[in-house]
C-alpha cells in the first residue's frame, strides 16, 4: 500500500542558472534553424562560463551546402538569448562574451538510421526509453512541489525584468518541501530561495522582504504557516551568479525539466534536439498519453512507458502504471494509447505538430505542466484524447 501522509521536495532553477542559459541557447538555435527548414536535424550543445560561450553539435540540412549560411547566424542568436535573459555583468555579458561556433554537419551513419527510404519508415533518432506522467493533484495535472518551485521563479523573473524589483538578477534557485495528506498536497513545510541581487549591501533579510510577497501570492492560500521554515539566500551574498559563478552545460537539469523526481525519467535531456530525437518526442508524447488518461478520469496518476531502438520506427514497448489510482486496468490503458496515437517518431511529430520553433519556450520553468499555445507551442500539453481514449477502454 502506497503512503498516504508524508513530505515530497522538489526544486527549480530560473532562465538566468548557468545550466539554463545553456538550454535555452541550445533551443533557440533549433528554433532558427528549424524557421527555415522543419525537416531540419539539429542536436546541439552548449557551454558557458566567465566571458565565454562555446556551441558545438550537429545539424542536418537538405542542402549542407546552406550550412555556411546558417551558421553565419549563430553568434547573434546566443548574444540576444543573453540580452532576454538579463545578463550585463562586466564578467559575462551580451556585448562582450565571445562566442565560439563549433556546430557541424550531421553523421551521415546517424542520418542513415533515421531517414526514411525504399520500403523503410523513418527511425528513431536513438535508443532509449522515455517517460510521461500526469497526477489529479494540481489543476495542470502536474507534482505540486515542481510545479510551485517553477512558479516562484517565472514570477519573481517577471518582477525582475519589468523593473518592479531592480536588484534582482537573473541567477536564481527554489524549492518546496510538500506535505501531503491522505496523498494530496495540503501545505508547505520549508522553502528554500536563493536568487542573484545587485548589491553586497543586501542581507538575506533584505531579500526575504523582497520575495516573500510574491510567493505567498503564488503559493495556494494556508500552505504557509507560522511552523514553515524559509530559508532565503541562505550562504549569505549572492552578487556573483550566472556563468561566471558556476559554468553551464546544456542537459543538466533534466529533472528540473520533467516531475520534480515524483516521477522516472529516461535519462536523455530535451533542449538543442530537434524532434526526430525520441528522447525528447517521445518524452512529450509520453506526457500528452499520461495527461490525457488523467484528464479521462481513468485514473488519478499515471506513468507511461515508451522505448525505442535507434532507426526503427515502432516504439518496443509501451507500459502503464496507475499506482492502483486506475479505473480500469492498467493493460487496458496501454492498449487504448497505442490505438489513440501513432507513436512513430514521425506519428509523434505530425500528431503534435512538433516540427516548428517552439522549444526555446521550454528552456525554463519546465517543459510540463505549462498552458497550449495558439502556434503549436507545449501542444504535447492538450487534453484532446479524452474521447478516444474512453472509447477504446
């Protein structure tokens, strides 16, 4: 028997984190190359740290001979990412980081598993196994510890860059510890903020007073209490921050990414990897299945299970599990989702319409849990399925 009462944590870390800035450079070179060709094959990689920012990968055009063209643009995609995020430190900053371009041209043994020709479907662009999980416990069908700790930060970048509160800056991390009764979240025992500010002037005190509104804003009414404890900034100065305080690499924060830890995760990463990428596809894919079997009523929670050979098309597997929440068998749910959706890396693409510049957007504050878009945008977080998937069970 599952516990019923106990304290789950979870953190989050803002679009100004070394590791994020990495993500989100990663995900808007996808989007700009993915603008002039939706085809495109990109899997890119990048780091950062004091006054320096290096992108390396691969890419895949119909003509490589474009190659050239496109990687002319590179360098002002990752100084504007710089700029939106508010980096302006004399140690890292967008008019001044060199940037160091090493993308290349996609192996042609990587291409040849995944393109389609003769009677061969297109393949998975890896081997791999993905998850997607949805839980009844918050309105988005998200953990509340991750989807809370993701909140405080989008409001607190929000503030930030409309210059409601000048001395924060763009580094920043937080983390809930939940207390759940009877398996539903119910209050807060201890939050945990650290965040980037301007002057060495500044206690943690003065922080506290700065952010505390706002997370009691964001915060469901009672979750904090006089028995919470907050831990705000709690080494003490935080001036130095972003590359130049810790280097960044893209991929790092893949539980960031997804569910907080209340749920598995494959282990592949999602941002600088173009849809053909299973590990990022069908990662979403699995979500969308997950969110839908909730969002039915079928069951409270659900984890889904997919995995997939590098260059072949068919997932080898798909699993189940409604941790005894099911209102109809767990076999029955996995049949239902396999007849719901084709869950090719191409089905996957052309149902979710993916093959389009909408993953910069995910770089920060989770790439789950987050509202559809009028362009495509988070599509994978649609709760169109519902009617099928009754249908089939």
């Amino acid at each position: 028997m599952s516990r019923q009462n106990y304290v789950f944590t979870s953190e989050s870390v803002s679009e100004g984190h070394p590791d994020k800035v990495c993500d989100r450079i990663s995900d808007a070179v996808l989007d700009a190359f993915l603008s002039e060709e939706p085809e495109a094959r990109v899997a890119a990689e990048t780091f950062a740290t004091t006054n320096r920012v290096v992108i390396g990968g691969e890419v895949g055009l119909s003509d490589q001979s474009k190659l050239k063209d496109y990687m002319g643009r590179v360098e002002g995609i990752v100084r504007d990412c710089i700029k939106d995020i508010g980096y302006e430190q004399d140690k890292f900053h967008h008019e001044t980081v060199e940037v160091t371009n090493l993308l290349h041209e996609q192996s042609a043994h990587i291409a040849q598993g995944v393109d389609a020709s003769g009677n061969k479907d297109e393949g998975a662009g890896d081997q791999g196994i993905m998850f997607g999980y949805a839980t009844n416990e918050t309105e988005h069908l998200m953990p509340a510890p991750i989807h809370y700790a993701h909140a405080i930060l989008r409001r607190l970048a929000e503030v930030r860059k409309d210059g409601t509160e000048a001395t924060l800056r763009p580094d920043a991390k937080s983390q809930l510890s939940v207390r759940y009764e009877n398996s539903k979240p119910v209050g807060v025992t201890s939050i945990v903020l650290s965040t980037q500010h301007a002057h060495e002037s500044q206690t943690s005190a003065d922080i506290r007073a700065i952010v505390e509104p706002y997370i009691q804003d964001v915060l469901p009414a009672g979750w904090i209490t006089l028995d919470t404890e907050w831990h705000v900034n709690p080494t003490g100065t935080f001036v130095i921050g972003g590359p130049d305080g810790d280097a960044g690499l893209t991929g790092r924060k893949i539980i960031v990414d997804t569910y907080g830890g209340a749920a598995p995760h494959g282990g592949g990463a999602f941002s600088g990897k173009d849809p053909t990428k299973v590990d990022r596809s069908a990662a979403y894919a699995a979500r969308y299945l997950a969110k839908n079997v909730v969002a039915a009523g079928m069951a409270d929670k659900c984890t889904i299970q997919l995995s997939y050979a590098i260059g072949v098309s068919k997932p080898l597997s798909i699993y189940c599990d409604t941790f005894g929440t099911g209102q109809v068998p767990d076999a029955e749910i996995e049949k239902a989702v396999a007849a719901c959706m084709d869950l090719t890396p191409r089905g996957i693409r052309e149902h979710l319409g993916m093959n389009r510049p909408i993953y910069a957007r995910t770089a920060a504050y989770g790439h789950f849990g987050r509202a559809p878009e009028a362009d495509g945008g988070f599509s994978w977080e649609k709760t169109d399925l519902i009617d099928r998937l009754k249908a089939e069970v």
